[in-house]
C-alpha cells in the first residue's frame, strides 16, 4: 500500500508568498535553478519557530517551481533552529502571529484545532514528495520543531556541534510536526520513547551511531559537503530520481509482492520514457 501523499499535485506557484512575508515568518527562499535553499533566519532567536514559520514553510511548499529537485534546509547564525518560539505562549512573539487566524483556536472546537495544526505540519509534509530530495544543513541547536524539520528531510548532514533534542514532552505538549514517524522508522519505538520522554540532548556522535544522521562533519566543513551532495543528486537522470525516491516511500508500507508489482511499474515507465512505447 502506497502513501498517498506521494502522488498529490503541486499547486499553481502564482500562490507563493513574497520576500517580505517570509521574512516577517524568519525564513528567506533562495532559488537557484534546480535548487532552492530555504533559511531559518531570526539569528537573534537561534532561528525559534512561530506559527507563521510553520505557514510559511507550507507556502513555499505549495508554491515551489516545476525544475526544483534538491531543496535545502539551513539555519542562519548559531543554530538550525532552537524549536517553538515560547513567546508565542506570553504575547511576545511579535505581530506576524497576532490577528485573526495567527493564534491557536479555542481548545473547545476541536475541528477548528485540527484544521489548524494540521496547517501546520503541512510546512513539514511537502518535504517527502517524490519529485525532490530534501537536505537538512544542521547545525548547533536542532530543538522541538527544528527537531522534527530535520526528520522531515530525505538526508540530514549534520555538523560535529550539532544537538538533537524533542523537547516538546518536558514542555507539557507532545511532538505534532511529523516527526514521530521518522524517527520511530529510524531508532524504534524504545529508543524514541527514551529520547523524546526524557528530552534529553544527542550529540552528533550519538546521532550518527542512531541512524539520526547519513553525515557528520566538520562545522567549517557543513556548506562544502551539502553542496557536493547537491552536484552528486543533480547528476542523477530526474525522471529515475523520482521514480526511485517514490518506490522507495512504498517500500516500508508494501509487501514484497506489492513491492516486485511498483519496482515492474515503474521500470515500464522508465522504459517507455527513454525508449519509446515500441521498445519498452
């Protein structure tokens, strides 16, 4: 059984939102070709994430060009991100979260609460779609929800002052930005209950032994390796980049005779786009 996310369409990129909303959210785009580099940037608040973060990151999702086929996850200053702006909770985390539909719902209406988070945790979902391969550029603080920013992504190259921690637990709430799943799928269910409900910190060295990371590096090393792992995926023929990552989304969820059935799939396809229908 396929993950139907896999195969949802990509809206009209006219929707996407200008430069200036993305820096009244903290984060900057920059699109270069077939690449687009997303920055956490409030370097002030170690890149701490509000609501409109979240909705911001769901709107360069839904507005990403056509030729995009690597995006990158980075954060400016000292930290990737050091997870849920607290001041949201005080009143003081600033006008872009103020207004009609900036806040959390009343707790009463639970549709309207579901409606919103998953508003949400749409920032994080567009990440695993087939038709690009999403690198997070980790490094200081990975907190919460930059926790889970970087579970979101296909590889995670992490930096040797990287720390790892799902805070969320200590601060009364539970993790709701995706990352229960991956990192189930990556450490299993004892490991992540240990790590999440003790909130503690992962170093680099633990994380990489954890699956956590595919890379660790030198800090001054970091831009260097994710740009040659750019130039390596960019190398690959697009039309079998995407058939690959979208059979191998299916693989955890299909049997090994539902697996053969998708690899026969999407082989014919290849087949056919390279060759022709004749040959294939």
């Amino acid at each position: 059984m396929s993950d139907a996310r896999v195969n949802e369409p990509r809206p009209d990129p006219a929707t996407g939102p200008n430069e200036a909303e993305l820096a009244e959210a903290g984060l900057r785009l920059d699109v270069d070709g077939a690449i687009a580099t997303i920055t956490l940037n409030r370097p002030e608040r170690r890149n701490a994430m509000t609501f409109a973060t979240w909705r911001g990151l769901a709107r360069i999702g839904e507005s990403l060009p056509d030729g995009v086929r690597v995006v990158v996850l980075r954060g400016a200053g000292p930290s990737f991100s050091a997870g849920i702006d607290l001041g949201m909770f005080s009143g003081g985390a600033g006008p872009e979260d103020a207004g009609a539909g900036g806040g959390f719902p009343d707790g009463a209406d639970e549709a309207a609460s579901d409606r919103f988070i998953a508003g949400l945790q749409a920032g994080y979902t567009w990440l695993r779609r087939p038709e690009i391969v999403s690198i997070a550029a980790v490094h200081g603080h990975a907190i919460g929800g930059g926790f889970q920013l970087a579970l979101a992504c296909d590889i995670r190259v992490i930096a040797d002052d990287t720390k790892f921690c799902m805070k969320e637990p200590a601060l009364g709430l539970v993790p709701d930005l995706t990352g229960t799943k991956p990192l189930v799928e990556i450490v299993g269910v004892n490991r992540a209950l240990e790590l999440c409900l003790t909130a503690r910190t992962v170093l680099a060295d633990e994380a990489a032994r954890l699956g956590l990371a595919e890379l660790v590096v030198p800090r001054d090393a970091l831009d260097k390796t994710v740009a040659e792992i750019v130039t390596a995926l960019l190398a690959v023929n697009p039309g079998a980049a995407v058939a690959t990552k979208r059979l191998l989304l299916e693989a955890p969820h299909n049997t090994l005779d539902e697996q053969c059935a998708a690899e026969r799939r999407e082989q014919i396809g290849r087949m056919r786009d390279l060759f022709g229908a004749e040959s294939a």
